[in-house]
C-alpha cells in the first residue's frame, strides 16, 4: 500500500468506529477485507486510527470535523505533513481536496486543546493542578514499549543481551529496577525467544513500580483479588518467589494466566473463592483507565459521569469485600490505573472514615508525564 492509501483506509475504519463498534472491532473487519495489506500496512493504518482517538477534539480542529476524511486532514496538519501530496486520488489515496477543505481548520485552544470531554477537563484541571497540562499531553502520545525482567530467570543485562540477539533494543528504565524500555523493533518482543522462554514479560514500567512498593515478604500469604490477565501477579510471585493466589471476579480474564506462569515458572494458583486470611491482599480494581489513555484512548471518549460514578461504587464495593481477607496487621494494597482523586484518594478516604481499625502506608501517585502508564497505589494496614 502507498501513503496515501494508508491513510484512506484510516480514513474509512475512523468512519466505521461508533457506539456499537469499538475501534480494535473496526480494524480487525478492515484487515480481513484487505487481503492486499501486508503486516506493515496494517500496522501503519493502526497507528493512524490510534493517533486520531488520542487527540481527536485537536485533529478536528484542524481538519475542520470530525469525519474520517476531516480527521486524518487534521492528523497530517499536525504531524506537519503537508495532506496536498497525499489526498490526490492516485494509487487509492483520498481524493483531492476541495478549496473549502483547504482553507478549513484551525488549532484547539482552551480545554480543547488537552483533548479531554468538555465535562471532564475541569474535574482533570482540578485534580491535578500544575500537572495538569503535562499529563493530558503525555496522553496524546503513543505508550511506550515496557517489558519486565523476571528475576527468577535471568538478570537485566542478561536479558538485554540476548534480546540484542535477536535485534530487539532495550534499556533500563527509572521507574522500576525490573523495567526495559524497547527503543527498537518493540514488535518482534511477543516472537522473541527472551520472552517465549519466559524471561521477560510485557509490563507497563509504572506497574512494576506499583509491586516494588507493595511490603512483599518471602513466606507471606499473598492474594491478588482482581488479577485480571494477571501481569502483578507474575510480578508479585516473581518477588517472593513463592505462590499467589489469583483470583477474579470474572473467571475468563484469567484464561491466558496458568500458560504465562509455567513459561515465567511462577508459582501461581487461580482460587474461585478465597479462603483464610491473607499477610498481603491487592486489589487492582475496576476504573476509568483515564491513566493509561494513550493505550486505550477510546474510552477517555466513552467515559461518562454516569459510567465515572457507577466504577466509583464497585471499587468501594470491592475494597470492603478484600478487607475481610487480610489477617490482623496484613496489609490491603488499594491499586487503580486512573489519575483522577475521586478514584484514588477520595475511595481511602472514604474507606478509613468507615472503618477506623486501618492506617494508611506507604502510597504513591504515578503519572503519565514520569514515563510510565498513570496508576495510584495505596497501603493500608489492619490495626
């Protein structure tokens, strides 16, 4: 495919995106139609969708709408690519565009411009104060690629080492002493024999700083009550070196987790029900996702306050279900991946107020703008 059939196959799967057909649903029906798309071609057209859903109010800006065709005139404006060398109609391109659309398009500017719901920039402005601006930024760009080094295998110049083998670059990152940056070839990673060998596993950097803080201890009893595709729990396992209990509320999240832990010869076992007392319970619970935009950037446009207040009551919900299975001075580790206070230390807050026999530890708020996915973690201790 050329450049500019590139992008008029963006342009097409951006128009097919709507309520009913998330953008990843769009791109697979696109892909199975365009026998013609080589792996870099689909890889490309992907970038394009995703770059729109990451700044979608700036791109519309400048393209003058919010159609596929408006979007992505918008996107090239502000890659600084001039679109007259793409939309000329030859080789599958977009066709020309007219004077209107020429002369159409200007840049965001106020709320706008962070790319945000008009109902959910105040509360973001609010919320994070002068670190507002760097975090909506750091939103609108793509995610780096982290991987964690399983230290029951290998160590981290071993791991460098034998990626470079295979022409995958990587390099420590600050956020965790675990964590590699990709900084080339990140889509060879999932073929690589460092990883199929279970010496690294895909982990954002701010999540593996998540299970550096938690107080794990060799011998502990330890649950991870919302363990979903189960990412801290290799984490955690790979700490103590020793068993985790996984547990979800929805069983088919943890369908791919007994295949990760015998490649990463962790010692993890799924409980439908847990029972007995716990020294460390986390709960990774259900949120906004509003921390990790830039991998999901969809829902920072499905996120409504009514889908905002409803995740609210769940995680409340969940944390005072958890408590019941930490042991007298265990610790309940309170994790979301959100930037948002009514997520995170508001949900403490609430909870201490409830239940006076619990102490706030050791917590830490991760931001978007510190390299790493946006995540919240707080410690509390049982009396």
């Amino acid at each position: 495919m050329t450049p500019a059939a590139r992008v008029q196959a963006a342009i097409e799967v951006l128009d097919r995106i709507s309520a009913d057909l998330a953008a990843e649903q769009a791109l697979t029906n696109w892909a199975r139609g365009a026998r013609f798309a080589g792996s870099k071609d689909r890889a490309a057209v992907r970038d394009h969708v995703y770059d729109v859903l990451r700044q979608r109010r700036s791109v519309a800006a400048l393209g003058g709408g919010e159609s596929g065709r408006q979007s992505m005139l918008g996107l090239l404006r502000l890659q600084g690519v001039a679109p007259e060398a793409l939309f000329t109609g030859d080789g599958y391109g977009p066709v020309p565009l007219s004077e209107e659309e020429l002369q159409a398009g200007q840049p965001a500017e106020g709320n706008a411009a962070l790319d945000l719901p008009d109902w959910l920039a105040p509360r973001f402005i609010a919320d994070l104060g002068s670190e507002a601006e760097a975090v909506a930024e750091a939103l609108k760009t793509r995610a780096p690629v982290f991987l964690r080094v399983n230290q029951g295998l290998t160590s981290v110049p071993q791991a460098i080492e034998a990626l470079s083998e295979e022409g995958i670059t990587a390099a420590p990152h600050a956020l965790s002493p675990q964590a590699l940056m990709v900084t080339g070839n990140p889509r060879r990673v999932a073929q690589s024999d460092a990883y199929l060998n279970g010496w690294v596993e895909l982990q954002d950097a701010a999540s593996q700083a998540v299970v550096d803080l938690l107080p794990l201890e060799s011998g502990q009893r330890v649950l991870d009550y919302c363990a979903g595709g189960g990412g801290k729990t290799l984490a955690m396992a790979a700490r103590l070196n020793g068993p985790v209990d996984a547990h979800d509320a929805n069983p088919g999240r943890l369908r791919d987790l007994p295949v990760r832990a015998e490649r990463a010869a962790a010692n993890v076992s799924i409980v439908d029900q847990p029972d007995g007392e716990y020294d460390l319970v986390l709960c990774d619970v259900p949120c906004s996702g509003s921390g990790a935009w830039r991998r999901s950037p969809e829902g920072k446009w499905t996120l409504t306050p009514e889908k905002l207040a409803a995740v609210q009551k769940v995680q409340a919900q969940i944390l005072r279900e958890a408590s019941g299975f930490v042991r007298s001075g265990g610790c309940l580790a309170y994790v979301t991946c959100s930037v948002l206070r009514c997520e995170n230390m508001d949900q403490i807050e609430s909870f201490l107020k409830d239940m006076p026999d619990w102490a706030v530890g050791p917590s830490r708020h991760f931001l978007p703008a510190d390299g790493g996915d946006g995540f919240f973690v707080s410690c509390l201790t049982r009396a």
